[in-house]
C-alpha cells in the first residue's frame, strides 16, 4: 500500500470537511495528514487517518508565524518517504508553497489545484473554473482533487461528513433530550450577537426546553453569559471528541460558520445555522445533514471574506431574532 500525504493546512472545520476525500485516499493508500495545530485535533478523528503531521504555514494560518529556515528544513524532514500528495485547498489558496518543498523532500507525484502555472512542481493539475467548478461544496470540490490523482470512495461510501465514533458522554449530559447553542466562531464576522443568542437560550428553557451551551476555553466568558440562568454552561469543559458526542445526542444544534458546525453534520445532527455571507454557504454550509440556513445571505459583506464585520451593525446576524431561530427550529424537533 503506497504512504500518500494529504494536506490541508488551515482550520478544524477545514480538516472535517476534507474527511470524504480523505477516506478516499484511504480506500487504497496509508494517509498521513498534514495540518495546522488547530485542525490536528479533528484530523485525529477521521476515519482513514494512519498519522498526522502538525505544522502552521505562514501562508494559510492566522496569524501567520514567520518564515524560519530551520522550520523549513524540519519540515521537509519530515516529509521524505511519501510515494504521493494530495494537496487540498479552497479557492483562494494556493498549493504551490507546499508543492515545492514536497519536491524538496522527494515526493514524486504532487496532485493540486492552482490558478497559476504551476511548471514542475504539480504533476497532476486541475485548472479552478476551468476543469474543477468553484461553486460547489467544500467536501465535494476536495473530492474532485482526490479523484483528479485516482482516488475514489468506495461505493458503499456515501460522501457525507463522518468522525470516529465519539466517547460515551452520559456522565457529561445527563438523560433525556437536549439541545445545543453553540455561540462562538474565530471571526467577529460570523458570531451571531450574544444577546441574542441568551434570549434564545431563555426563550427555549421558557418552552420547555433543555439547552446546552458549548464553547472553547477560551469562550467561557461567552458560553456563561449565553447559559445565563436558563441554560448548562459547558464552555471550556469538552475535548474534541466529548464535543462529538455532545452534538451526536442533540436534538438540533445552532451555530455559526465555525468548526462545531461541521462536527455537528458529521455526527448526522440536525443544524440551524446562522450563516455570515462573507464566504459563500454553497461551499460551507453544514453538508450531508438536514439544515436551515439563517442571515441575509445577499447583505453588503457578500463574498468580502472580512473577519471583522466591515458593516455599521452586523445586519447580515444581527437582524436575525432569537424567534426566527425558536420558528427555524421547530420542523427539526418534530
């Protein structure tokens, strides 16, 4: 069985996204992923992962570290012996970096995605907008660059979203239904207010409803004042994995544009999601699961790709009310 890299540099939600492609490496290769600190928890739970490589680029992740020659070289260590590459971005990145120091460590056949001439450094190139369509789902176009280097899913494989199966966490929750609200992203740009996101808890409590609030350590500030009185404050108390399991027991889920999302659609939990259009929702909407798409996907931060909100009173979110998301939510629970 050939070693084959599959890289995808940029964030958690990126790497899950990647899984469809990377079961199909897997499906006759040994993968080892390549990633940033921050997407290596959730490489770490995708089936047909062998190993994971960790490294922050500078051209992908922020903020970017600084280019040292040392990093450089360890890197390129750490790479020989791969028979093969797949190098998975989105539309605006470029593999080209990355392609250039797997032919310094000897990788023979390079497979990517570029706009620009590429020379020798991929072997296998498809063209964006050309022969690869851009306006597609994130998994599906990661698919396309697998299969452009000869790799397929199985037929048994459906393409959607899937983890390792996730820790029991009973002791965590407790019995009976449930639902999560997830209230944090890393960019100000896709969090739906606070406020709002507090009344929503105490609008569903009121209705009879038991809601979980879930966050990152460093969002505990956040996840307390969301949960408030009404809602269980589980900010900073959950690994990645309890995090799956969490959301694998829900009844539903509301989240942004952020990593839990896709963790929620690869766990098959229902999601409403209030979407900031400052990246298309074709490509990173939660794929493969019953969704109900929440923001004004046509306001002024269309496509601007902004991290901080470049619009006086984040209307795209903010417009949106906590019963718009109680109505949105209703079909899910029946």
């Amino acid at each position: 069985m050939s070693r084959v890299l599959v890289a995808r540099l940029d964030s958690l939600g990126d790497v899950l996204l990647a899984g469809p492609a990377i079961r199909a490496v897997a499906a006759t290769g040994e993968v080892t992923v390549l990633c940033s600190t921050q997407g290596a928890p959730a490489a770490r739970m995708l089936p047909g992962v062998s190993d994971v490589i960790v490294w922050n680029s500078p051209w992908i992740v922020a903020a970017a570290p600084s280019v040292e020659p040392a990093d450089i070289e360890q890197l390129v260590s750490a790479l020989r012996g791969f028979d093969e590459a797949v190098i998975l971005t989105s539309f605006h990145q470029s593999p080209l970096p990355l392609a250039l120091l797997l032919r310094l460590a000897g990788v023979s056949k390079i497979t990517g995605a570029s706009v620009d001439y590429a020379g020798s450094l991929l072997d296998v190139r498809l063209r964006p907008g050309e022969d690869l369509a851009e306006n597609q789902p994130e998994p599906e176009r990661a698919l396309a660059i697998a299969a452009a280097a000869g790799f397929a899913l199985p037929e048994r494989d459906d393409g959607r979203l899937a983890v390792k199966p996730p820790p029991d966490v009973h002791r965590l929750t407790g019995s009976g239904p449930f639902l999560v609200v997830h209230p944090g992203a890393d960019a100000p740009a896709r969090t739906w207010p606070a406020d709002h996101h507090a009344e929503l808890v105490r609008l569903l409590a009121e209705a009879g409803r038991r809601v979980l609030v879930t966050g990152a350590a460093g969002e505990k500030a956040l996840t307390a004042a969301v949960a408030g009185r009404w809602g269980e404050d589980f900010g900073g108390r959950l690994t990645l994995p309890e995090l799956a399991g969490v959301l694998a027991g829900a009844d539903a889920v509301v989240v942004g544009n952020t990593g839990p999302a896709h963790l929620a659609a690869a766990v098959g939990t229902p999601v409403v999601s209030l979407f900031s259009p400052v990246v298309p929702a074709i490509k990173w909407a939660p794929y493969g699961v019953t969704c109900v798409l929440l923001g004004d996907q046509d306001a002024p931060c269309k496509d601007s790709r902004a991290r901080i909100c470049p619009i006086p009173g984040h209307p795209c979110l903010s417009r949106t009310t906590p019963k718009d998301v109680v109505a949105a939510l209703s079909p899910l629970l029946q």
